[in-house]
C-alpha cells in the first residue's frame, strides 16, 4: 500500500496530458498507473486519416468558441458548459500538441488545414494521417519522460476506492484504487486525486473495432457507485475485423467493390449491393457518402448512406454470410461520370479519376494501403473483410465543467470514459474531447486540490476491506461452472446482439435479464482462472458484465421512454418507417421524438446491484462575462474555478 498526491489511472492520450499538464502546474507526487504504454485504444486505433476536431485555423473561415460550442451542442443531449468548455480550450489543447510535436499539416504561413467531417458545418478537421492518436500518445509518451513524471507499468486495476464524502453533493469520496500485477498480486494506492482515464467499453462487444487489447474499466466506476450519463449513445460502423480498423474516409470515397461469399470466404461471391437500387450510380455515390459520412445514422437510413451499413448487416449476420471490400477492380456499373455531383467533383478535385479503387486510393492516399500491409493485408492481392463495428461511446461517467465526477468528489473522468458527448458528435472531436478533458481536470485540481484532505485512516481501512473482498471473490471461484473466458464471450455475443446499432425492445429486455443473471452468477459463484494473471482477467470479466448489466438496464430504460431511434442506434418496429420498399417488415424502425435531446439520461448505480434512471433537462450554453477588467478580476480571485 503506497499515497501519492494524484493517481492517473490510463495511459492513453488524454491519461498522459493530464499528468503533463499537472506536472506543468507545479503538482509533483503523481503516479500513472497502467497495463502498458503500448496497450489501449488511443495508441492502437485510427482510421484512412484518423480525424482531429478543432477551432478553424486556417484562411478565412469564420470561427469562435461559442460557434464552435453550438456545433457541439447541437449534436443533441450534451450539455452546455461541457460543449463551451470543449470549445473554448480546442485551440489551446490543439497546439500543445502542436508545440511536442505532433506533425499537423500547415501551410507555408504557418495556417493549419483542413477539411470536413462528419457532423461539421465547416472544415475544421485536421489529420496526420491514419495514425494520429498513435502519434498523440507517442509526443505526450515524450514529454512524461523528459518533465520524469513516473509510470507503474503491468498493472491492472480492479477496484476503485472511495470512502463516505463530506459534501452533500458529493456523497463519495475518491481515495484511490486497488490492482493487480502480472503476477496476480493485489496492491493498493491510496490518492487525493484520481484521474479516470480508462476509454471506453471496447470488451462489451463481440463485433468490434476496439482493439482486442482494450476493454474499457467503465465497470469499476459504476460498481463503485459512480453516476454516469448517455450510456446508450455509441457510434457504430463499418470497419475490417481481421486487422480491427474503420474504413472510413478514402476507403469509401474511392468506391470499393462491395462482395458476399459464403462461409468460407470463397464461394458464391456476390456484389450484394446493386439489386436494393434502382442506378448503379446511387449505390455507389452512397458509398462516397460513407467516407465522411462513416458512422450509422438513423437519420440517414432512408435514402441514405448508412443504408449501406444495413445491407452489410443483413449480409453478415441475417444470411451468415462474409463481406469484404475489393479495391482490385471496379464494381460493376460503375461509371464516374454517372455519379453524384458532390462525389465526381471530389474526386475531381483529388486527381483521382481514373483506374481501379485501389488506383484512386493510391493517388488520394497511400498511406492507407501500407497501413494495412504493415498488418499483413495487401489490397493489392487480397479483399478486405469487414462488419459494423462498435467503435466509440458517446457516453460514459457524468461529469462537470471542470471533469470532475457529479457524485464522488476527486475523481475526474477524462477521454472516452467521460460521457461528455451527446446523441452525435462531429467526427475526431473525441480526440479534441480527451485533451481539453485533461487540461481542465488538471487545471482543477492544480487550483483548488493541493492540499491534504483525504482521510488516510479511512482510506486504508477501506482498501483492506476491499482488497480482502477481492481475495475472498477469486478465491471461491474455484469451481464455477465456466472460465471467466467464457463468461465474457458470453456477455460480448449478447452485446453485439442485442445492445449494439440494431436494437428491439424485446430483444433489449431479454438481454438485460440475461446480463442480471450472469452478474448475479457471477457474484456468487465467480468465474474459473488458473492464477497468475487471469486472476486479474477473472475480476476484469465480472466488471464487464455489470457494465453491461447497466448499459443494457439504461437502454431499456431510453426505449420504454419512447425516444425511438436516433444516433446510431436503430430501433426495429414492424408498424413503423420502412427502410426500403425491398426489406421485409422488420425492416422497419421507430422515428426518433428530437424532444428527448433537450435531456441527458443519467444513471446512478445502487448498492443492491440495481439502476435508477432519469431524465435531466440538458444545460444551457453558458452566456458568461466576457467584459475583460471583470473577467480578469474573476481570474485572478480564483473565482473561475468555483
């Protein structure tokens, strides 16, 4: 058992700026703690050119903080202080980036490029190209070596630690958290301040992008009792699953031939797509709509682009068959001159107009074909194979201005784990997310947490009883009926099934009383491992399942409510909008009621084990003062951080 001043719990982009930036501001005793720094989302993920979202910077494009912030906010469900907040510090959080490192694309006057992604208004994107997170972590990786901020590396927390807060709005306290080696041996840290900064829920699911090195510790904080917001809101689409990846970006936009086989990969090869349109050049201007229209939207079902996504669904999951993208060739029909104006200009203006895709892909973007035979694929010889995919968690922990937990004081959730998103995001503003995250939690806690408050007696006593708990929960799971690896096979099938981007209200109900089950299963019989390191694995599988346990409760929950589908989650109802005159009555969905996006869903863990759910009226964007002699005033007094 060891103290320090502030625990970062994660070592990905957002983890890491936080402890540059604490150290910065002159806070010392700081601990990361992590499994690896090559190990997690940010450093292990990206896409054609892995989108970064900011404040225009470039030429003569208008911008501000608050047109900014209405682009955030208008995303539905999000509230008002965090969109500002995201917003007013993007440029700040942009070129500390800049400042380690990160190679943006400028011009020769120093203007920082852009271009338009999904859910932007105005080129604002930015990119390094497929490995921007990678690169993030790699500059921020750096700078923790060069200011000697230290990392525990090979260590897996299972268990946060509070102790009975002070606050009446803060009913818990932070003190820490407890985890495990690779040995399996348990230690604990007991902190006046600790920094979330886990991602988001990559192992709930069985079809996903995530990488399989990552699986999310969201459940540690919900079984602590940590509220949480969203939690239904995830993004989905269309990704390879060999080498986990999204095909986004340029690998739609230079149409890609769409073909099914048979199980085996092989057999019975069909180019699926072209018999649901009535023009070969629809199909295939809806697929340069994919590019940077990626993520499934139920707004764009009908008509549009993300009918793709059900098709490919249908394919892979209704018929049980494969779908790959085969840049080899053109599919057929395909005729550039027939297709959308905005498409045939695109290409147009990238000099990509002639050959095959995968021509067009090496005149748009090269690096996006190496990226994958740097995996073992070459799209030169060989298809890609591919499904929708969970990909990102618009939700996630409940937080303040300041990324500070709404219910347990001196934990700040920060990147993909705080559910600072709403229903849509424009795309890469996660990564913008993540690093103004981080500067506000340090900020906050450089300001207002320096001193000693936490009851260490308190806090000991605590991690004793919860470390002995863990030793007692391992230990008596020696004859489970099944390996916590089949538990979470288990729990991820069910996920992909029922509570990813195609939802039913029965199948949502059936799934969460499968999952409350299985928690339950779980918390009285345990789950086999054989020491060592799974018994890290063993604890990781039961935390997953109560995450899912409360993100399947909260969707049910959204459902009953009668949101209807939005974002990009589909809600199947035979009465309902048809999709397309072709697909059968389950083809049909709940429109969206746009009322609920002037509301967050919040969810509050229980002790029992159960959820209690509500409604809360979204914040407004803030109107603040901005007259500068008494902003400075409020500034110098503090009065900024209260």
């Amino acid at each position: 058992m060891r103290t320090c001043h502030t625990l970062i719990i994660g070592s990905g982009a957002a983890g890491l700026n936080a402890a540059v930036q604490l150290r910065r501001l002159g806070v010392e005793d700081l601990l990361i703690v992590t499994e690896g720094l090559d190990q997690g989302t940010s450093i292990n993920t990206g896409s054609d050119k892995q989108t970064y979202y900011k404040l225009a910077l470039c030429a003569s494009a208008s911008d501000s903080p608050r047109e900014l912030a209405d682009t955030f906010f208008a995303g539905g469900s999000m509230h008002g202080d965090l969109a500002l907040s995201e917003a007013a510090n993007s440029a700040r959080a942009f070129i500390n980036l800049v400042n380690l490192g990160v190679p943006f694309p400028r011009d020769r006057y120093g203007q920082f490029v852009g271009y338009k992604t999904d859910h932007d208004p105005r080129q604002r994107a930015t990119s390094v190209g497929p490995y921007t997170s990678r690169d993030m972590c790699r500059a921020l990786i750096a700078e923790v070596g060069r200011l000697g901020i230290p990392i525990l590396e090979h260590r897996n927390v299972v268990s946060l630690l509070t102790i009975p807060g002070t606050d009446p709005a803060h009913p818990l306290r932070a003190a820490g958290a407890v985890m495990m080696d690779d040995a399996g041996r348990t230690e604990a840290i007991l902190a006046e301040n600790t920094v979330f900064a886990v991602g988001g829920p990559g192992g709930l699911y069985q079809t996903s992008v995530y990488p399989t090195c990552h699986t999310g510790g969201i459940g540690l904080a919900i079984e602590a009792g940590v509220r949480a917001q969203s939690l239904p809101e995830s993004q989905y689409g269309l990704a390879s699953i060999q080498f986990r990846w999204n095909v986004s970006g340029t690998y739609m936009q230079v149409a890609p031939k769409f073909v099914s086989t048979a199980a085996d990969g092989v057999s019975d090869p069909r180019e699926f797509l072209l018999p649901w349109f009535d023009d070969p050049a629809d199909a295939y201007s809806r697929v340069f709509l994919k590019g940077y229209q990626w993520p499934f939207d139920t707004q764009k079902v009908v008509g549009g682009s993300s009918l793709i996504d059900i098709l490919v669904y249908i394919e892979t999951v209704g018929r049980g068959r494969r779908v790959f993208l085969d840049f080899r060739g053109n599919p057929s029909g395909f005729d550039l001159a027939r297709l959308s104006v905005e498409a045939r200009t695109y290409l147009e203006k990238s000099r990509a107009t002639s050959g095959t895709p995968l021509d067009r892909l090496r005149t748009m973007n090269p690096g996006a074909i190496q990226l994958y035979l740097d995996h073992g694929i070459d799209l030169t010889t060989e298809p890609l194979e591919v499904a929708v995919c969970a990909q990102h968690n618009n939700g996630g922990l409940a937080a303040d201005a300041w990324w500070e937990s709404l219910n347990v004081r001196g934990l700040f959730p920060v990147g993909e784990v705080n559910g600072s998103h709403g229903v849509c995001r424009p795309g890469g503003s996660a990564l913008n997310s993540g690093q103004v995250g981080a500067l506000r939690a340090a900020e906050q806690i450089a300001a207002t947490r320096r001193e000693p408050t936490l009851d260490i007696a308190a806090a000991q006593a605590a991690a004793k009883a919860r470390m002995a708990e863990l030793e007692a929960w391992l230990d008596g799971a020696s004859g489970a009926s099944a390996s916590w690896l089949d538990e979470r096979q288990q729990l991820q099938a069910r996920m992909s099934r029922a509570g990813a981007h195609i939802r039913a209200v029965a199948a949502v109900r059936a799934a969460r009383d499968e999952a409350r089950a299985q928690v339950s299963r779980l918390q009285t019989a345990g789950c086999r491992h054989t020491g060592g390191a799974t018994r890290a694995e063993a604890l990781r599988t039961r935390s997953l399942a109560i995450a899912q346990l409360a993100y399947l409760d909260a969707i049910a929950f959204q459902l009953a409510s009668g949101v209807g589908s939005r974002g990009s989650a589909l809600v199947q109802e035979p009465a309902g909008t048809r999709i397309h005159p072709s697909l059968p009555a389950e083809w049909a969905f709940v429109p969206e009621n746009p009322a609920f996006r002037e509301q967050v869903l919040e969810t509050l863990p229980s002790r029992d084990g159960s959820f209690a759910h509500r409604w809360v009226p979204r914040r407004p964007i803030p109107e603040t003062d901005t007259w500068f002699e008494t902003a400075w005033a409020a500034f110098r007094n503090g009065e900024i951080y209260r």
